[in-house]
C-alpha cells in the first residue's frame, strides 16, 4: 500500500515538472537568456533578477513624484515671483529637474518600474496654496517650503546614495545630490533676505 503510495506520488511530481517545462516553452524572454554584451542582464521590480527591495521602490516613487514637483514649482516662481533672484531660481528648478526626472525615466525604463504619473496629494496643495500667492509673499512662502522640500529631499538620497540595494538608483541619488545642495543653498539664500 505503501510503495504504490509513493509511487503515485513520485508520478504527480514528475509530471507537474512536465507541466511546468512545457508551459515555459517558447516564452524566451531576456530574462531566460545568458547575459551577454549584446544581451545584458534583464532587470525587472517584478522578477528574481533585480527586484527592488521595498526601500528602493519607496525611493522611486518619491523622487518621481517630487521631481514633477520641483518643476511645477519653478514654473510657478517664475510666473508669481517678485524678485529677480526667485525667477532665477525658479528657471533653475525647471532645468535641473527636469534632468534629473528625465535621469530617472531612463532608469526606469531599463529596470523596468512603473513611476507615478503625477506628484503626491501633499505636493499638490502646497502647489495650490502657493498658486494663490503673489508677489513679496509668494516670494517668502516660495522659499520657505524650498528649504524644507530640499532638506528632506537631501536626506532621502543620502540615504538611498548610502543604502540602496538597486545600483543604478543609488548612482542617481548619488549623482543629484549636489544639485539639491545647491537648491538648498540658494533656497536659503533667497529665505534669509524675506
């Protein structure tokens, strides 16, 4: 009773790894492939290969998010700003940004995550809040939330820069970095003159 049992058994094993060869049979993806210079390794958030670990995700996402952010917001000082060195730093914003959101789109498309398609409900307000302003207030309200947004923002790629597991996001971090110093220097030099 007992060998026919195991026998039984050793015969659906058997045959669910049948199952499981034949299903696989013509879905050849880049995955599946050796890693070759004309066929680098596949990365995907989804699969073994270069999954994304939670942190890394998180990381994406907020640098996606606030990205769109940063642009919207230095489209915003160059229309509402008052003074000169706001409007620039405004044009500056858009610029850089701009860049690095591009930089990061590229990463995306290669490690195959899906970044959101606008910013967060909290970037919104503060967008809309300061919609609202003009002028000198505008201006100081403007550099205000600058300097908060990049303190955070330095502190996030610091860590990612530090800490991530995905290599090309942390390159990114590392690489944007000195550019958010430079947001924050010049967002506290415009704060310290309001």
């Amino acid at each position: 009773m007992k060998l026919s049992m195991n026998l039984g058994f050793a015969a659906a094993v058997a045959c669910s790894f049948l199952a499981v060869g034949c299903s696989n049979k013509g879905t050849n993806t880049a995955a599946d492939r050796p890693a070759t210079s004309a066929n680098p390794p596949a990365y995907s958030d989804r699969g073994a290969v270069g999954t994304l670990s939670d942190a890394d995700r998180d990381f994406a996402m907020k640098a996606a998010q606030g990205g769109m952010a940063e642009v919207e917001m230095g489209n915003l000082a160059q229309q509402q700003g008052s003074a000169a060195n706001v409007k620039e730093f405004g044009r500056k914003l858009v610029q850089d940004h701009t860049k690095a959101n591009n930089d990061l789109k590229d990463i995306a498309s290669r490690e195959n995550i899906t970044l959101p398609a606008d910013m967060s409900a909290d970037e919104r307000k503060t967008l809309d809040r300061l919609s609202k302003l003009s002028g000198a207030k505008f201006d100081s309200e403007f550099a205000k939330e600058s300097v908060d947004d990049h303190e955070k923002d330095i502190k996030e790629f610091e860590k990612e820069a530090e800490s991530g597991q995905n290599q090309s996001l942390k390159s990114f971090a590392s690489s944007t970095l000195p550019t958010l110093h430079d947001h924050l220097n010049m967002a506290q030099g415009i704060k310290s003159t309001k």
